[in-house]
C-alpha cells in the first residue's frame, strides 16, 4: 500500500482544490481521482501535476468499480453530494447510495482511513430530504469497518464557489431580496480551510469514527454577511425582505412546474437554518487555523484588500 488518495467527486470546487494543495508540494500523496463522465476527467486536465494524478471514471454507486479503484491508496477523501434534489437526481442516489458502495469497497481494498465532507444540522431524523439523507449517509460511513471522520461543514467560500458567486451577485445588485430579511445565522468557511481539513483528517493521527463540526470564525447573519461582501468589493447594497411564505411558495411551484428547479423546498430549508457552531474543538483536533472572515471573503473574490 502507498499513501495514494482516493478522491471522489474530485471535478468539484473542492476537489480540484485538493489536488491543487497536494501538486504544491511534491512529497505530498499521489491521488487517484474518481469522476463520474468523460466531460468531467476533462475539466481535470488543466491542474498542476499531471504526473502524480490518475483519473478513473467510475459511477459513485459502482461497488467493484471503486473497489479497484480503492486498490493502491491510504485513504479515501469523499465529495460526493448536493444540496438540490432533482427528478432525475434524488437525494438517495447522490448520498446513501455512493456512501454504501465506497464503504464496501474501502473496506474490501484494505484503506485505513475515509474522510467524508457532510452539513450542519445533517440528522436521520429531520423532517429535511437532505438534511435526513445527509445524516443516513453519515451514518453508513460510520459504520463502516474503516475508520472515518466526518467534516460537517457550512457555507464554503472559494472563488467560483456557488456560494461565494451568490454573494456576490447579491453585494452588487444594488438592492439585494433576501429571504426574511437575511436573518438566517451563517458561519462561512474559507474553502483553503477546509482543504487543509480533509488533508489533516485523513492522516492516521486523527482519531477515527468521529464527526467534527468545523465553521468559519464568525456566526453573523446573512444581511451583515451581504454587507461584508459589498465592502470587501467596495460597493453600496441596500435590502429588500421576502417573506418565507412567499420563498416557500415560489420553491413548490419551482418543483412542479420544472424537473430541475432553481429552488426547492429543502434546499430554501438548508439555506434559511442557522449555523452556529464552535469551530474550536475541531480546528483543535485538526491542527489548523481558521481564516478571518474578510480574508477568506477577499480571496474569494480575488480582491488584494478592503477599501
């Protein structure tokens, strides 16, 4: 065995961050990175590093196909999920599913280690499709013979992140519509964190079978996190409020009308929770540090500083 990583959903903003950390330092682990489509493998071929990157193609629910894959690495880093459910792309397929077949095949290929990204408030028992799948998947991974560290993460802010795009759109729009007014508590994260989480987490000095809640440094509400954005892009934002029963409405008709909705019911749900967490016990447990909201907020955008 080699230190080789298995890295699933390896296409996605954090992936591609992932394999950018380790082809930044060449004593780093090799990683065998797993796509679901050719389109995808393609998306990968402008990164660093070539030579120390393999890309296998394998559906994430293919059991004998990830196990082959798992064959050669230390430890695996899963990616894998989403926050909208579609028609064609129900939570259990995106989550429960992928999760069994690649703790069977880790198992079966003799890693030591699987690290899994999920979300705050994922719990088997919430009235929320994902956040109840989430916590289904959580705890399939757990169960696993391999050990495994679940990272609980919130809001990710990268540039090209969904997220940060979002914010962005809303900072300098002039007068953003928020839900509710923006009251929702979020707690960002810089995704460079979390990149240096899942690489931390996947070494053996990281206990196994424990789930750590990681966040940002700040809880603030959304509006106040509008208002930190337009700043660090140097513009002016002022603010409009939908009632949630208006969101909730407009998510339902999305849902019937269309098989891919810009917005569902569980995803306004996700959205609108509140996140606030002690990011300290994990940061502790990981050996990393936490970047300042601005900070984070400025290299998401590309911005040298804050007027």
């Amino acid at each position: 065995m080699t230190n080789r990583i298995l890295l699933t959903g390896a296409n996605g903003h954090l992936g591609r961050l992932v394999i950018r950390a380790l082809a930044d330092h060449p004593d780093a682990a090799p990683v065998r990175a797993v796509v679901r489509s050719e389109r995808a493998a393609q998306s990968l071929e402008d990164l660093p590093s070539p030579e120390r990157r393999e890309v296998r193609i394998i559906d994430y629910r293919d059991r004998a196909g990830l196990e082959e894959a798992a064959h050669g690495c230390a430890a695996a880093i899963h990616l894998v999920g989403i926050l909208k459910a579609t028609r064609a792309n129900r939570y259990e397929n995106a989550h429960e599913q992928p999760a069994e077949a690649l703790s069977a095949a880790c198992a079966a290929a003799g890693l030591a280690r699987i690290v899994h990204t999920s979300i705050h408030g994922a719990d088997p028992a919430s009235r929320n499709g994902c956040l109840a799948s989430r916590g289904r998947t959580d705890q399939i991974l757990l169960a696993s013979p391999v050990p495994t560290v679940i990272l609980r993460v919130p809001m990710v802010l990268g540039p090209g992140d969904i997220a940060a795009e979002a914010l962005r759109r809303q900072a300098t729009s002039g007068r953003a519509r928020l839900v509710r007014g923006g009251v929702a508590l979020q707690q960002p994260i810089a995704a460079a964190d979390v990149v240096a989480a899942l690489l931390a987490a996947s070494r053996p000095s990281v206990p196994g079978d424990i789930v750590l809640e990681l966040a940002g440094p700040e809880s603030l509400t959304h509006r106040a996190l509008v208002e930190r954005t337009a700043r660090v892009l140097g513009r002016e934002v002022s603010f409009a409020s939908t009632p949630m029963f208006a969101a909730r409405a407009f998510a339902w008709l999305a849902e019937t009308l269309s098989a891919d909705p810009p917005l569902t019911r569980d995803m306004l749900e996700v959205l609108e929770q509140d996140d606030a967490v002690d990011p300290q016990p994990a940061r502790q447990a990981l050996g990393i540090e936490l970047t300042p909201l601005d900070s984070a907020l400025r290299a998401a955008f590309n911005e040298e500083s804050a007027p």
